[in-house]
C-alpha cells in the first residue's frame, strides 16, 4: 500500500486517537516519522513512542498519547508543507505560534527540531506541522 503523504497519514492517526480517547495508536515505521513522534514526546505532547518490529520487515511505531485531565494535550495538529504545496521559511520569518503558546516543526539540514530550536540555532528548513 502507498501513500502520497505519509507524514499526513501519522498526524491524523495521532489526531483520530486523540479524539477517540485512545491510548495508545500505531502507525507504518519511517525514520522521518519516528523523528517526528520524539520531537512531539520531547516537547510533552505525547508520552512516548517505540518502533515494534513486525513480520516480513513491516515496521511500525507505536505512539503513546497523553491527556491531561482527561482532555488531550494536543489540541490542534495540523500539517503545514504539503507535498502539493510545500513551504520553506528561513529563521527570522518564521513567526510563533498562538502567541509561543503552540510549536511548528521544521526540517532542516541538521535534523527536525521545533521553531525556537531552529530561531536560536539560526536555521531556516521546510515547515512540516503545526501543534498547539
């Protein structure tokens, strides 16, 4: 099975989790993907993520989500750059998110990491999605 934006694909799978109240979901494993999720654990938006190897080399990642007082820490997860309409920012355009409050996350040549990551390392990249 083939995907045009598995990136898009992850989000929503962590969006539709978070709306059912699920636990815990599982998405098809890139290491794009995978960085992604831990940049997501390493600001507290999620609790954690593990890659399960499966049969027939058929990875995947589980993604534990968090809630705070029975709300979901994620209240808005939205992809940015897509495939059809990509967009790059350089440091000093990039401007924040709900007033600091949310967080992009940007590609770049050094690796993914967040908007004030890539502000004080002075990095512009690809903005992939947007959490609040």
């Amino acid at each position: 099975m083939s995907f045009q934006d598995p990136i898009s694909d992850c989000l929503t799978r962590i969006r539709n989790g978070l709306m059912r109240g699920k636990e815990e979901v599982s998405a098809p494993y890139s290491k794009l993907k995978h960085e992604l999720v831990n940049v997501l654990v390493k600001e507290g938006y999620l609790k954690a993520c593990e890659k399960v190897d499966g049969d027939q080399n058929k990875s995947s990642i589980n993604i534990s989500l968090k809630y705070f007082n029975s709300e979901p820490a994620i209240k808005t997860l939205k992809r940015v750059s897509k495939p059809s309409l990509r967009k790059y920012s350089n440091a000093q355009d990039i401007k924040p998110v709900k007033s600091g409050l949310g967080t992009f996350i940007i590609s770049t040549n050094q690796g993914l990491m967040t908007d004030k990551e890539a502000k004080e390392k002075n990095i512009g990249g690809e903005i992939l999605c947007e959490v609040f």
